[in-house]
C-alpha cells in the first residue's frame, strides 16, 4: 500500500481532489468531457487511445497519474505529472515532437522542437534517450509506425522531458543532429530482409533447463517443441516464411524469443504450451491473447508460463522501459488483432473436434507484452490429466493439433489480406 501511494498510482478520490477530474470504472470526466475506457488498460478521447491502468484495492480504485496527465490536457486542462517528484504541476507545452517517414519512404525522421537549444542525448543500438528542457505533456507514450519506430516512452519532469525513441523492427541504424533549438533523428531502414512473404514466428514454449509443466512423466517443453515444428512444417509447406524461436532442447529467454520476432519483422506470433492444473480433471484447449487477466484461473495460467522468467538471466523487467513500452503497443493497437488470430486458431481446433472448449481468454504474458506485433498463446491440453497427457505426447494427435493451429493462423492471414 505505502507503495501505490509513494508512487504514480492515486485513488480516483486523490485524483479528484488534485485535479478535479473523476475517474470511474468505465471512463474519465473532466470539465464536462469523457474519455471512455475501450479496453481494460486504455480510454479513448478526441480519437486518441490512451493507455491508462487502473487497480482496484479493496474498495479503492487507482489509476496512474502519470497515464492521465495527458488524457487531462487534451480534455483542456493545464496538468503535467512530475514523474520525479511524484505530482500534479499546473504548466503550458513548449515542445513540439513530430515524426514520420520521408517522402520516399526510405528514412523516418524524427524531430523535437524546443524552447532552448540545450539537447542531452544519448545513442544506443536500440534506442535514443533525448533530454530536452521544456514540457511536452501531450501524450505518455508515442506509437511509432512500428517499423522504424515502434514506440516513444515520453516521461515528463517539472522542467525537463525526455524522449526514449525505441527502434522498430524495421529499422536498420540512425544519425542524430542538432540545428539550433531542433533536433533532428534521422532513421535508414533495414536492407530488404523484409519479408515480401508472409512471416510467422511460431514459440515452443520452454526448453532447456525449463521443463515448463511436468505431469504424468511428460515434459511440457517436450510437447510444445514437436507441435510447433509440424505447425512450422504445415505452413512452409504452404508457402509461408516461418521462425521458430527453437528447433531444439535448448533454453531461450523469454525476451530473447520477442526480440527475435521484433528484429525478423514477423506478421504474427505463435506461442505453443501446455497447461497444467491442480484439478487432475481439468482438459482441454485454450488460446490466450495478451491483457490483463480477469479470473483468478487466468492469472493463474499467467503466473505458470511468466515463471520461466526466473530461468532467464538479464531478463528485462517488464516494469523497464522495452518491457513496458510493447505492453502498451500491444494492448492500445494490436489488441483487436490479436484477438481475431486467437479466435481464428481456436475455432480451427474446435472445428476438428480435437478437445474440449476452454475459450479464448486474456492474460497477462511476458512473451507476449514483449512482441510488437499480433500474438497469442496457446494451451494445448493439460499435462496434468491422464488421459489429455497421454494424447498430448502422441505424434499422431500432435499431428492434428498442428493442422488445426495451421489452418487456424492461415485463416487469419487470409482475413487480413494475406496471400
Ligand atoms: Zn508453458
């Protein structure tokens, strides 16, 4: 508690009396204008979507201040969040942040217009970390184009903003340069590794040193592996390009796997497990697209694959910025897609009959907040029961679980417009 209320997250009723905004379940009102939630963790306002978390403790409902600042100055109102000091501040916007892609096409520019020209910046691989003085405000987090930009993580103080412009997976390098109070970041792109076809990353869950669910003398790790490589055959077969993020025993973090979805410029991301339950009876499929979880049995299958994170050394926290920052592009933007892929697929195994329905459900995985791009995870069958187990570790029902995902993740290509 004493940490919710050290940090950015206020009740609806500090929120109020701070800024005389009033938050609710379903939407945010302030000077007679609301933002309406779209999705669990985002309002929308004026055509923006707006990430903005909310946590109910007890009876309390909070909500990140930081999140709503902006919300609150596109509804007319002066406030900024001193990401620092942890505040409410009164003030005006001062920079203009703009970005996009060149006539050509060829180069994506960025350029930050200050008050004054003092620039710190800092170039890294994947990212640019640009201080400025002045106040911005407009917005928390900035979606790029997803290429060569996949997103900026804004973070206001009370006299300075920093920029973290994060690369996307299309671009290839950048040079940054300054001309009085602009600075300019101008971004090359990749070398046309970029896929003409139509790529698909598809991830056995676990591997190596993490077993993932272990029941009735089954690995976890073991299943996943042999189902991915059929669904991987199925779809080259078929004239897809398609990444598996292992094709063997072998242990790869969790960000590791995102990173190489991001960087290979996949279309969609297909992550393959195996479910396990303290109710030996529990069967059956579910496919899971990314949010928060709803139910306590989400979260518990949430919290069961988040737990090879703690195999992964130099993992990144998803509280960090990457970790952060994709959470946010997924779940503004590619959310709706992602549900539809996970419909698709799911529909396909329930079409062949193969297992019980469990649903498609939300929750919140690592794997997937990392990926910037449609994704979704899906729970096979429970390992922990018998006769699912068995079935589970047969090639033969592999075989069919594999078509079924396939046909599914076909399906959804060709709604798209897909060849
Ligand atoms: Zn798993």
């Amino acid at each position: 508690m004493l940490l919710l209320l050290l940090s950015q997250w206020l009740t609806t009723s500090e929120i109020k009396r701070l800024t005389g905004a009033r938050v609710y379940e379903n939407k945010v009102v302030y000077r007679g204008k609301v933002a309406r939630y779209v999705h669990d963790n985002a309002v929308k306002y004026g055509g923006n979507i707006f990430p903005l978390e909310k946590r109910w403790k007890g009876k309390k409902l909070y909500v990140r201040a930081d999140q709503l600042a902006p919300i609150l100055l596109h509804m007319g109102g002066k406030w900024f969040w001193d990401s620092e000091k942890k505040r409410f501040f009164k003030g005006k916007p001062n920079i203009r942040f703009v970005m996009g892609r060149t006539s050509d096409g060829d180069k994506y520019v960025v350029t930050v217009k200050a008050a004054s020209p003092n620039f710190k910046v800092k170039e890294d691989p994947d990212s640019i970390v640009i201080d400025v003085k002045g106040l911005y405000g407009k917005f928390w987090r900035i979606v790029g184009d997803g290429n060569f930009v996949s997103i900026v993580k804004v973070i206001q103080k009370r006299k300075s903003t920093r920029f973290v412009v994060h690369l996307g997976p299309g671009a290839n390098g950048y040079k940054v340069s300054r001309d009085g109070n602009t600075l300019r970041v101008v971004i090359s792109k990749l070398t046309p590794k970029k896929a003409s076809r139509v790529t698909v990353v598809i991830d056995p869950g676990h591997g190596g040193r993490d077993a993932g669910a272990v029941g009735n003398g089954y690995k976890e790790k073991d299943i996943n592996l042999a189902v991915a490589l059929k669904v991987a055959r199925i779809l080259r077969s078929k004239g897809y390009r398609v990444i598996l993020t292992r094709t063997k025993d072998e242990y790869v973090s969790l960000y590791a796997r995102a990173r190489m979805a991001n960087r290979s410029g996949a279309h969609l991301f297909v992550s393959i497990h195996c479910n396990a339950s303290r109710d030996r009876n529990a069967s059956g499929m579910e496919t899971y697209f990314l949010s928060e979880s709803r139910t306590s049995q989400e979260r518990a299958v949430a919290i069961l694959e988040n737990s090879a994170i703690k195999y992964d050394i130099g993992y990144v926290q998803p509280d960090e910025p990457v970790g952060a920052i994709i959470g946010d592009l997924l779940q503004n933007l590619l959310l709706e897609q992602s549900y539809n892929l996970a419909l698709s697929i799911h529909r396909a195994a329930l079409k062949m009959a193969l297992t019980r329905d469990r649903g498609v459900r939300q929750a919140g995985f690592y794997v997937l907040k990392w990926v910037m791009m449609p994704s979704v995870l899906v729970e096979l069958g429970f390992i922990t029961n018998r006769k699912e187990a068995k079935k589970l570790a047969s090639p033969s029902y592999q075989r069919r679980l594999a078509r079924a995902i396939a046909s599914g993740i076909e399906r959804y290509i060709k709604q798209q417009g897909g060849k």
